[in-house]
C-alpha cells in the first residue's frame, strides 16, 4: 500500500505545480467544449477520494459537508471560489493523503460497502478504492493539464 499511497501523493503534487501562477479567474474559466473547470476539478479531487476512502467504509469524511455536495460525482461549477475558499481546498488536496495514509495505518478501515464506478469497475475493498482512486486522479490530472492550456 505505501506505493500506492505514493503515487497519490504525486499527483497531488503533479496537480499543485499545474496549477502554479494560474490566477482565480483562470481557475474557474470554463472552456468551450468542457463542462466544467480546473476549480472544480481540483475539488472534485478532494471530494471523490474522501467519498471512496471514508464514506464506503463507513466512516465520516473529513472534507465539509458543502464541498462534498457541490463538488461530487454529477455536478458542475456553480459558483466561483475566492481566493480563501480554494486556499482552502488545496489545503485538503494536499494535507488528506497523509492523513489517509496514517488512518490506514492506525487501522480503522475495517469495512467496505461495496461500489460500481460509472466505468464499471467494482470497488470491493479499501485497497481496491485507494487503486482505482488513484487511476481517477490521474484521468482528472489530464483534464486540469488540458484545461491549464486553454485558460
């Protein structure tokens, strides 16, 4: 697992360097073509790992209740961030895969409800979740590093 934990912390750290010297307006500007933007990708990214980790075990998430609304599986942006409130989420961004990483290690995720992504996959276990989180975070890298180019 201590790979796989890696590897998420990476592309966070992939993510943040993207995003680098972009200004708030750039971040929440939406491209023809897309439907959504790198604002919302990037706390889609919070909220996604904190459903597939947490929620599915059972256990309560450590992102606020109102991101986890506005940013999960099936939205789009609805309002723009300031400045504080994306400060905020690259906190999460940053800080949740450590604090993943020790729950992991402190043992709390003992159960898993059972999940089908929208691409089919069947999430089963923690460890399965951890894997194909990973793979969503790559796929959303793509896109901020697509949008990055546009805005």
């Amino acid at each position: 697992m201590n790979k796989q934990f890696e590897v998420l912390k990476r592309s966070r750290d992939l993510v943040l360097k993207r995003i680098e010297g972009l200004s708030l307006e750039q971040l929440h500007i939406i491209p023809e073509g897309f439907n959504n933007n790198i604002a919302w990708n990037v706390a889609h990214l919070v909220v996604t790992q904190q459903l597939l980790h947490y929620k599915l075990s059972g256990l309560n998430c450590l992102a606020p209740d109102e991101l986890i609304e506005g940013y999960r599986k099936g939205t789009f942006p609805t309002k723009d961030f300031t400045e504080e409130e994306f400060e905020e989420v690259k906190e999460l961004l940053i800080g949740l895969p450590e604090t993943l990483e020790e729950d992991f290690e402190a043992g709390i995720f003992t159960k898993y409800q059972e999940y089908e992504t929208s691409t089919g996959f069947v999430i089963d276990s923690f460890e399965s979740a951890v894997a194909f989180n990973n793979l969503h975070e790559g796929m959303h890298l793509g896109i901020i590093m697509n949008l990055s180019k546009l805005v």
